[in-house]
C-alpha cells in the first residue's frame, strides 16, 4: 500500500477493521480493576530490570505517536491522527492528495474513521499498559511507575488536547467506568502526578545517583533518571501555560515550582526527549513514508511554513524542508481544493528532508525556554529574562539543526517578515502574509507582541509536531495561520476562528453512550469542530 487513499477506498477492509477492532477494545465501559502489590522494593529489583514491565513501558512509549511495526498499521494511522489533523491545522504541511474527492479533515468535513485514531491509541496502547505497571511497580519498583506515569501524561494531554473530557481521572475503577471527566479535572490530575512522578523520582535519584532503570525498555532515555525529571519538570511547565487564560493562578504555581526545582527544566540539547532507533526497536518515521515520493507522496511544505521561513530567511528551511525543483521552497495551503493528485504531488513543491532514521521527537529543549520567556513577559519567575530565554530558545533549536553559526545574525535582524505565498498552481490559494512579526526582541513592545514573537519562534522550533503547534494556535493566536480555502463543515467550523477540535469517537456513541452525552455536557458547546476546549479562552 503506497497511500492512505487505497486504505479508505480500495483496501478499506484491511485498516478499517483493525481500526474498529482497537475502537471496540477501547471501550470505556468494559476497564479491568486493578489493584496495587503491597510487597516493598529491595535493592536487587532496583538493579534488575523486569521483562514484563518493561514490555509494558516498551507498548506505551509506542503509542504516544503510532509507528508502523507491521502491515497496514502504524504510517497510515500516524496520517490521519496526526498528519491530516494537527500537521495540517497548524500550517507546517499540505496535502498533495483529494481524499475522498477533497471532503476530509483538510476541509473540516471530519471523517469519523480518522478523528477516531488518537482515542483508540490512548485508550488501547497506553493506558492499559499504564494500569499494568500501576498493578505491579507501584509500590516494588516506584520509580518505572514515575516514569509510566510520565509517558501516560505525555501521551493523554495530547489526547484531551484533541477532544475535551475524556474517561481519565479514575480510570479502570469499576465504579467510574465510562465516565466522563472535564478537562480542568483532567488537567489537574496530571499535575498531581507528574508532581508525584518528580517527588519519586528525585528521591530516587538522591539515594541512587548512578542508578539507570529498565535500560533495555527505556526508548526515550535509556533509563536515565534525571533527564526523565527534566522532561517530568518540563511537561509540567507546558501544561501549565497551556491552562494561563483559563486559571492564571495555578498556572503561574506549576511553572514556576517546574522552573524552581532543583533538577529543572531541559536546558541542553542534550536533554531532548525523543523516541530512539535501535536494533530492539526498528521503524520508520512514519512522515518520511508520508511524504517520501516512492512512499505515499501524500504530503509536502505547509503554505504557512512558506510564508514565515522564506520572508524571515530562517537558515532552518532546509534542514526541515527540499528545495522544489526550481531552486526555491514552496508550500501547499491547507483546505484547499485539489480535483488531481498530480497537480501537487509534484515538484513544484517543497517535499519534507526527513530521514527514515529521523527519531520522533516528544519535547525539544527550544520549547522550555520559549515557555520561560513567555511566564517572563507574565511577570512569573522563570530564571532568567523574557528576552535571554527567548534568544537561548533560538540558539538551541538552530543547535539541534546544526546552525548554530547563523544563530546570532537572525537574533539581531529586525527587518525580514513573514512574506506573500504565491501558489503556483492555482492564484485563488494564494495569500498576503498574515504578519509582519519580526525576530529581533524589543522590549518595549506590547505584551501581544512579544507573545507573538515567542509563540512565532516556538512554532518554528518544535516542528513537525503539528499537534503540538495547533494546541498553542488555539491558545494564543499565534502563529497568525492562513484559513482554509474550502470549509466544508457545514457551518459549524468557522473559517476565521478555524477549527478547534476534534468530535468523540463514533465507538464512544455505540458502546459508552452515557459517557459520551456527560462529555458533551462538560465540554459546554456541541460535540464538533468548532467548540473551544476549556483552556481556549483567548
């Protein structure tokens, strides 16, 4: 299979019944209660590491983006999960195909067997395996709980950040199967447990400092401890400012007690979070089969990503993307109407330069310090200036692309701005650029200003993690994104507002109804795109 289009036409059997398979697994009526082992730690399990536990660990670190480990599962779930969802709505790529003749998520006519994916990976590959560990490492081996812990966050706030309330807060527990929780309650949770998961952790650290954990599971770290506190830490602090416009306080609490801790924040390139290629773990990138003209051909350069990289002159632009055949770097607006595959799946156009080999990345370093500078210009102590902490983010994200020699001639340029697209094969998706945000910090700005200085530079930085972007879109505007050119959503996505989120899965409606409906309610808007999650209070 060569594109996701023969998955949902010509092959739809193969996928599709998987997909409805893991669906109907996940339903949330039907958790196991599980209960915890009371036995204590000794300092053999400590040195030892567990064969199912981590196998547990393995299956969730998996999950947190799909990876295709077999036939027809794994690269085109990343697709419709991830790539036709956030990628696109946060500007970074454009489609070159018109999937199901251009009535997709692409133009907000949501389809049901894709906006379905990212509940079924949360509630199959994730958090099951979580509930295992909770079951077994609680109490013998608290610290691979902590880092369970961990992952589980990181993989269900992106979760949540898709679709509002969720059956999380007491999952598994038979007298709250199915039910719903709000996205405050949701948020709050993690809090707790990822202070828990650093509480652990930390003590674990102190009384053990050479100590690695489940080294041969451990795909992100190895095993490392205090870089799982840094990534714990620096979670918290993105979660804690995702939440700034709906409880200002508390956000302002959890940033700085990230920021305070005696291990911290990632600060070094080093610190990066990322899943690792090894002979124990052997995939794609699923955007190298994505984009890959001998692969799918399905996706290529973002019109937005155009805009800002060619008019700011960002010395990142080809290290995330291939000149197009004419020497220049071109992108594909999002929701636009594409009548042949050809027209766009072409030279013409920038494809992604992304290795097979290419790690999938969960948190760089460049964000933490963008999301310092931001809690700066809030008036919150985050360890530095508004203005050191936004330049450091740009020197370690032209670090880890390895431009670092460029870094301080962009710093400084406060004349370059976002420029003009021109799409070459159809003038009507063309567009004026939608900012003139510079890069070089002043300090006299406005408070929008400098936010959209910082949110700008993140943007770019944490690319090609589209979710991601589309979540700090949504919470602050920023980048200024072009809308869609076709909407076909049927009123209920507004073009200029853009889309919001995504609708509960179909399998919640069949199987988890009463669930469903209480999601509904605590989400306080219809369940469509264009109802603002709880923390879109902009």
């Amino acid at each position: 299979m060569t594109k996701i289009f023969n998955v949902f036409n010509n092959k739809t059997a193969a996928l599709c019944c998987i997909g409805l398979l893991l669906l109907h697994s996940s339903c949330t009526k039907n958790f196991e209660d599980f209960n915890t082992n009371e036995n204590q730690a000794t300092e053999e399990m400590l040195q030892t590491d567990n064969l199912s536990t981590g196998s547990l660990i393995v299956q969730m670190e998996k999950n947190v983006f799909p990876i295709a480990q077999q036939p027809m599962f794994g690269d085109e779930v990343y697709q419709v999960m991830q790539n036709l969802a956030g990628d696109s709505y946060a500007g970074y790529m454009g489609t070159t195909n018109n999937f199901l003749s251009g009535a997709n998520n692409t133009t907000y006519a949501l389809v049901p067997g894709w906006y379905g994916q990212a509940f079924s990976r949360a509630f199959v590959g994730v958090m099951p395996a979580w509930k295992r560990i909770a079951k077994s490492a609680k109490t013998q081996t608290p610290e691979v709980y902590a880092i369970a812990n961990i992952i589980k966050v990181e993989a269900l706030h992106r979760t949540t950040d898709m679709y509002g309330p969720l059956p999380y807060v007491n999952f598994g527990e038979t007298t709250s199967q199915g039910r719903y929780d709000s996205q405050k309650d949701i948020y709050d949770k993690f809090f707790d447990e990822l202070d828990e998961a650093i509480e652990i952790l930390t003590d674990f650290n102190t009384r053990f400092p050479t100590t690695k954990t489940l080294t041969s599971y451990d795909f992100i770290y190895g095993g490392n401890i205090p870089n799982w506190i840094k990534f714990a830490n620096s979670l918290k602090l993105r979660l804690a400012m995702r939440i700034a416009y709906a409880d200002p306080n508390k956000a302002k609490v959890e940033a700085e007690a990230a920021v305070s801790h005696k291990i911290g924040v990632m600060s070094s390139a080093t610190d990066i979070a990322a899943l690792q290629h090894s002979s124990s773990l052997v995939y794609n990138h699923p955007l190298f089969i994505i984009a890959n003209p001998d692969n799918f051909n399905d996706t290529r350069m973002g019109a937005v990503m155009d805009s800002y990289l060619n008019g700011l002159k960002d010395p990142r632009l080809p290290k995330y993307f291939n000149a197009a055949s004419d020497g220049t770097y071109r992108g594909i607006r999002s929701g636009i109407n594409i009548n042949n595959k050809a027209t766009y799946a072409s030279g013409t156009f920038s494809t992604l330069n992304i290795e097979a080999s290419a790690n999938i990345t969960w948190f760089n370093p460049a964000e933490a310090y963008f999301l310092r500078a931001e809690g700066a210009i809030r008036g919150w102590n985050m360890g530095g200036t508004a203005q050191s902490l936004y330049e450091q983010g740009i020197k370690t994200s032209f670090e880890l692309n390895s431009v670092s020699a460029s870094a301080d001639t962009y710093i400084s340029n406060e004349t370059n701005t976002p420029a003009n697209y021109s799409d070459p094969r159809n003038g009507a998706n063309s567009a004026s650029a939608s900012s003139s945000i510079t890069v070089k910090w002043n300090d006299a700005a406005s408070f929008e200003t400098k936010l959209e200085r910082i949110i700008t530079q993140k943007w770019i930085a944490v690319y090609p993690d589209g979710q991601e972007a589309w979540s700090e879109f949504r919470r602050t505007g920023y980048p200024k994104i072009f809308p869609v050119v076709v909407n076909n959503s049927q009123g209920q996505i507004s073009t200029d507002v853009q889309i919001r989120r995504l609708p509960f899965p179909v399998n919640e409606y069949q199987n988890n109804r009463a669930g469903v409906n209480q999601g509904i309610a605590l989400l306080g808007g219809n369940d469509n795109g264009g109802t603002k999650l709880w923390w879109d209070k902009k």
